[in-house]
C-alpha cells in the first residue's frame, strides 16, 4: 500500500513544474529536537502563552532568554536528519523548487538548502528592538542572559516571530505566491494549525495544486491532501528520492 504511494507521489513530483515543500517541527523529530505538540513536545512542559509572545518578554526576559538558551543547547548538539538530506537534493533537482519552514533551528540551511523561506525566524539570530538590527548569534551557552546589543546596550530578543506577531510580509507574500504557483506541495511534519503558514497548503490546493502529506499522525489537512503517507519524514523522504531515480 505505502509502495503505490509512494510511486504516486514520485509520478506527481516528476510530472511537476513546481514544486513548493512546507515543513514544521516533524522534519527534526528524529534530529532529536523535540516537537511542539507532540507526547514529549515543548507545550507539554511549557506554555506556548508563557514563553512565545511578546508579553512574556515584556514581563520576563530572563525566563524567556533562558528558554530559546537551553533550546539552543539542544539544537547545537544535533545534525540533520535524511529528511533535510532528501529536500536538500530535490533543491537541486527541481528547477522551481521552494523550500518554506516553520521551524527555527536552522537544520535545513545546515543540511545544505540553500534558498529556504523561514516563516518564524531563527534561533541563532537576535534582534535589537531599539534598532531593528538583526545579528548572528551562535554562542552555546549564552554568555549573558539576557544578552545585550553590542552597539545600544538594550536588551536583544530573538529573532523569532511570536504569538499575535506580524511575519516579515516580503517572506510571507513570497511563501503565498510560491505555494499558489505550485503544481506539487508536499507538507512534512506540521500539525497545520498554526496560520498563516497553515493556510499555505490551502492556497496551493485552490492554486490547482496536488497536495501531499507526510506525517505519522492525521492533521486538519489530511482530508484536503491528495496522498497522504502516515510516516516519518526521515524513513519517507528518502522513499520517494528512491522512486524518483
Ligand atoms: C499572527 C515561534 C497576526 C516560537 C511560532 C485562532 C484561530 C486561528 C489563528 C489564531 C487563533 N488565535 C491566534 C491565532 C493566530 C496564531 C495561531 O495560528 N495560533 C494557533 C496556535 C491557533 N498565529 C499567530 O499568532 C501568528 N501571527 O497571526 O499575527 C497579526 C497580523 C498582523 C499584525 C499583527 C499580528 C504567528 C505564528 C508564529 C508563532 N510562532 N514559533 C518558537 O518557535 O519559539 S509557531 C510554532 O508552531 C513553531 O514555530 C512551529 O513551527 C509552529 C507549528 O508547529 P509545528 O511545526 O506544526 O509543530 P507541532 O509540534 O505542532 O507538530 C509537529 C508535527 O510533526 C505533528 O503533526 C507530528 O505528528 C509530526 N511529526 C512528529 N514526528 C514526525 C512528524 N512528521 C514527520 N516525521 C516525523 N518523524
């Protein structure tokens, strides 16, 4: 059964012109990050509303600090799973190719993507309030927490985009054209519930695209998918590499 779909997907990813891939959290579950939502997911031991909005920063920067500084911790030990390795060499692959990513953690960069759209930032960056300046920042662990801006003094937040935030709107708009250009969007390890990266899998499919989830588990896309593979992106990925040779 899993065979025919994965020549399934292989046959609409071969016969497509473009291809847009939206990933979250799953792709790096078996890098050992853990997910948001899952059984052992970040929610589980922390509130999303506590650590992930602009408020909580406001009331505690510390806290907040000391959690993107332990998640930083975890991220630094781990590589890039044969899910990344397998959309890294469909970048090269694929003429029109987009790569679009919820996550922080940098593993697709890492595994060799070279133009990834990060809808919610990144966790080695950090940005200056007062001035908007965004910088590197890779120390493991933080020297200060809460780090301070080397020019101003200020305190530093990550570069991240939090609960009620805006997206950058230049990145945004690029992930929305790109996904109702689509003829293929393939959606890998994300629960879809979050918006607006969840409403690009929507705009690709009235765009006329063929929807496929990869995920162990049912989300509120499945029904909308086309193929659905119940796998992990690390076993799947690397499937469907093989169908396409
Ligand atoms: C905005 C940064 C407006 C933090 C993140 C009510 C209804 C609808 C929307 C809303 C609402 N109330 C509020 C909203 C808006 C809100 C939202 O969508 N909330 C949700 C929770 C309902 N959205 C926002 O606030 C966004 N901003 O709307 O702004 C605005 C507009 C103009 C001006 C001002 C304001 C901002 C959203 C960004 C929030 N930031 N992250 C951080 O990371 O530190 S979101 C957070 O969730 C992560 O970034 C993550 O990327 C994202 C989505 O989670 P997933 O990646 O899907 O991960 P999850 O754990 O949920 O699922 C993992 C999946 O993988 C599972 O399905 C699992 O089965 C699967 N899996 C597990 N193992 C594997 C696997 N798959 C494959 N292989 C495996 N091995």
């Amino acid at each position: 059964m899993i065979g025919d779909l994965i020549r399934r997907a292989a046959d609409a990813l071969r016969s497509a012109r473009r291809i847009t891939v939206l990933t979250g959290a799953g792709i790096s579950a078996e890098s050992g990050v853990p997910t948001f939502r899952g059984a052992e997911g970040l929610w589980r031991s922390f509130r999303a509303e506590d650590l992930a909005t602009p408020e909580a920063f406001a009331r505690d920067p510390k806290l907040v600090w000391e959690w993107y500084d332990w998640r930083r911790g975890l991220i630094a030990k781990v590589r890039p799973n044969a899910g990344h390795v397998g959309l890294a060499r469909w970048e090269a692959r694929f003429p029109d190719f987009v790569l679009i990513t919820q996550n922080v953690d940098g593993l697709h960069p890492l595994a060799g993507s070279k133009a990834v759209l990060e809808l919610h930032g990144d966790i080695w960056k950090t940005r200056c309030p007062a001035e908007g300046t965004v910088r590197e920042n890779k120390d493991v662990p933080l020297p200060e927490i809460p780090p301070r801006c080397p020019a101003c003094g200020g305190l530093v937040r990550p570069h991240i985009v939090w609960f009620g935030e805006a997206l950058d709107p230049a990145v945004i708009q690029a992930a929305y054209a790109a996904s109702r250009a689509s003829d293929v969007m393939v959606v890998v390890g994300t629960s879809a519930i979050v918006y607006p990266a969840a409403a690009l899998p929507l705009a690709a499919a009235e765009g006329g695209a063929t929807i496929i989830e990869i995920n162990p588990d049912p989300t509120p896309l499945s029904e909308q998918a086309h193929i659905t593979l119940r796998g992990k992106a690390g076993e799947i990925l690397p499937l469907i590499d093989q169908a396409l040779d």
